[in-house]
C-alpha cells in the first residue's frame, strides 16, 4: 500500500506551503496551508483540498506563508489541527492582521479563525500524537520560536516535512537537528537550497560595528524587520551587544515580544529577551515616532522587513535625505518589495530622488544555507526520497542535483498539483 505526497503549494517557488499526504484508504493528512502575496499584496492561496477528507492538519510555524490559508478549511467542517502552544499565539495574531489588511481577498471570516483555534491540538516540541492511526511528531525546526519539522507514520511509511528549518544556533532557537532521526521520505524546503550564508558571528561583528559609526556621529539607525522573528532577534542582539544604545521597537513587533516572553519555555536567551525588553522601548503612536526622529543616535528596530508598509515605511521616508543616517536591512527581500528597489536603485518608487541616507544589508537569515540542508539530509537514517520544496527554480534544482550526486537517492522537484507515490 502506497502514499500518496501531493504538493498544493510552495512547488517550485517560496510560500504558500500546503502538502497533502493521503494513503489509498483516503486518509489524508495536510502539511501547512498557507498563502503567499502578489505585487499589489493581495493574498494567493494553495490549491484546493477538501477539508471532509483530512483526518488533521499540522502548522509548522506561525509565518503567513506556512498558516495564512488554514482558516479556509473551516467554513464547511471541523477538523483537528496540531501546533505548538506558541504557534497557535502567534498564528492568531499573524492572520488577524492579515485579515485588517487583506481581509475582502480572503475566502473566510473571523468565525473560520475562531473554529480553527478552537480545534487546536496543543502539542509540545519533541512530543508525539496519534491521531485515526496516524502517528504525528513534532521536532524542533530551528527556524523561529514554536517553529517545528513534522514526522509522520502512515501505512509503515515514515514522511519527514521540515518546514522552515534552520540549523545554526540563534539568540531566539536553537539549531535544528536530524540525527538519529529516521524517515524514508524526506520533504525539505530548499529557500536557500543552493548558497552558503556567511558566518553569522563575523555578519554580527559587522552589523554592530557599523551601527554603532551611525549613531556615534548622531545619525538614526532604522532597521526594518519582519515583526515576527527577526525583530526579536536583533532586539536580543541589542541586549548583548550594545544595552548602552536608544533602542526603539515599534509596529507588532511589540506584542509579538510580549508574545515570546510569555512563552520563555520556546526561547534559546530568554534572559536577553528579557534584558530587552527591559531596557529598550517600544514606541506607542505618531508623537512619540516624531520625537524619536528628532532625537539625535536613536536604533529604531520596526515591521515591515521589506518596507512594503508599517512603521517603517513612516521612518524611511522622512530619514531619507539625512546623510548621517542609516537604513539596515536585516531581512529577505523578494523581488518586486520596495526593500528590493532600494538596494538595486537607490529609490523606492518612480519619480523619486535616490535615498541620501546610507543603505546596508546585512545577512540574518533564519533558513539553513546548503550545508546545513545537505547536513540535515545525510542525517536522516533510512532515507530512500526527497522531496524539494520552497524554493525558486535555482534553489531547489541546485540542492535536488547535489542529493542526487551524494546520496543517490530518489529526489523529486514537484510543481504545484503535482504527486510523488512513495
Ligand atoms: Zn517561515
Ligand atoms: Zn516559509
């Protein structure tokens, strides 16, 4: 008897994660549903499954690309869904603000998200589940805090999804690992699946040094972060580094921070989290963000990571010509993002001058590089497939050729609405 692995989104691109894995008796089980966002930020949705037939659905973690669309699943039935504790917080507050800002694209309402809450099956990291026959795991994923990877026992067949992963020790999670781990089928994102990141202590020498030249000279130091994860990370970072400095933290990084302190268990430095929360402020309203900007060496740490909107839009453009000051960006940016432009061009929109004030980047990233991916790969005992997801053509086809070479094993690139049989 055969499983079935079909994938309804994250095929050949970032975002969106949604794999459906059925055996011939029709039970179903659903990696993740989420949703991804064109150019005009309108949420685009996974590919179709009818929630009757899913005996569960299991959230890695809390970004909308991996969660967005669960609520979907709601209009019509109930079904269990499994995540961690935080997971479940955070998704909450993730997809709550998604419908503020997108909620006339999205094909459910509040009720949806409340049954899908209600549903929930809170399930610790490291801990495990049965659920109609089906054995569940949950093992840290390493990427943000709540984040796990998902292991499956269905028909004597083993089905590891990583979903984000990330391998290196962070201020926020620990590093995640798969030895000892088995699995005959691994499914595995691949975001970074065919360059090295570089050593993040020399990345954070680096960032700190040069942060610290621009508010020496009395420049603002406005750093961009995604509100969920990498805003904490730097505030930790802070913590650390430079407690001395007039840290701001503003948008919803700030309850999300409250978020993690009430969840200390999730967090790898609790106690610089903690510290930052302590010693640096979160920003309440446009007074207060007109003083910060008049005040002379202030960081200020804010959504969005890519400048599409949120406070930190608000502080870019009236930071732009200050040549003392700095815009650091710290996180992904996609293409087409106003946080993209300004790194190739200089400009965020047509028409407009080039930015005066001084532009970095700087390489936080919370997914594994190829080594770490190659290395979570050769972990795994008893592996006969992999299945490379969440990735672009490049990513994905570079990490699918270097298995295939190694290993020797089955890899599969699927496109969306495309199955494996293993
Ligand atoms: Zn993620
Ligand atoms: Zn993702």
């Amino acid at each position: 008897m055969s499983v079935k692995i079909t994938v309804l989104g994250a095929g050949q691109e970032v975002g969106r994660a949604a794999i459906l894995v059925e055996d011939s008796n029709e039970n179903a089980v659903l990696l993740d549903y989420g949703v991804t966002f064109d150019e005009s930020d309108i949420p685009v949705l996974p590919l179709g499954v009818k929630p009757c037939k899913l005996r569960a659905i299991a959230v890695t973690h809390a970004h909308l690309d991996h969660v967005g669309a669960v609520p979907m699943l709601f209009v019509s039935t109930r079904r269990p869904v499994v995540m961690t504790e935080l997971t479940k917080e955070l998704s909450k507050m993730m997809i709550e603000d998604m419908m503020k800002l997108a909620g006339y694209y999205l094909p459910f309402e509040h009720q949806e998200l409340e049954k899908m809450l209600e549903c929930t099956k809170e399930v610790s990291i490291g801990s495990e589940l049965w659920l109609d026959g089906i054995r569940m795991e949950l093992i840290n994923a390493g990427h943000i805090p709540g984040s796990v990877m998902i292991r499956l026992d269905m028909k004597n067949r083993t089905i590891l999804y990583t979903g984000d992963v990330n391998t290196i020790d962070t201020r926020l999670v620990r590093g995640a690992s798969l030895s000892g781990v088995e699995a005959n089928v691994l499914i595995i994102e691949s975001t970074y699946g065919n360059v090295d990141h570089p050593d993040r202590k020399r990345v954070e020498d680096k960032f700190i040094e040069t942060v610290k030249e621009i508010i020496e000279e009395g420049g603002t130091a406005l750093i961009p972060a995604f509100a969920l994860g990498r805003s904490q990370e730097i505030l930790a970072l802070f913590a650390e580094r430079m407690p001395y400095a007039d840290v701001y933290y503003d948008g919803m990084a700030r309850r999300i921070m409250d978020l993690m302190l009430a969840h200390p268990r999730y967090i790898n430095r609790i106690d610089l989290l903690k510290k930052a929360a302590q010693l640096f402020t979160p920003v309440q309203g446009t007074g207060m963000r007109k003083k910060i900007l008049k005040e002379k060496g202030a960081v200020i740490v804010s959504p969005a990571g890519m400048l599409k909107g949120g406070p930190s839009l608000y502080y870019l453009k009236r930071l732009w010509k200050d040549r003392k000051s700095a815009v650091f960006l710290v996180s992904y940016q996609a293409p087409s993002t106003p946080g993209r432009r300004l790194l190739s061009e200089g400009v965020i929109e047509d028409g407009m001058s080039r930015i005066g004030a001084r532009v970095y980047w700087f390489d936080f990233s919370s997914h594994a590089g190829a080594s770490g991916l190659m290395r979570l790969i050769k972990e795994v005992k008893g592996l006969e497939k992999v299945i490379i997801v969440h990735g672009n053509d490049a990513t994905a086809y570079e990490l699918a050729y270097k298995v295939k070479e190694e290993l020797g094993v089955d890899v599969f690139v699927p496109k969306n609405g495309e199955s494996v049989e293993v």
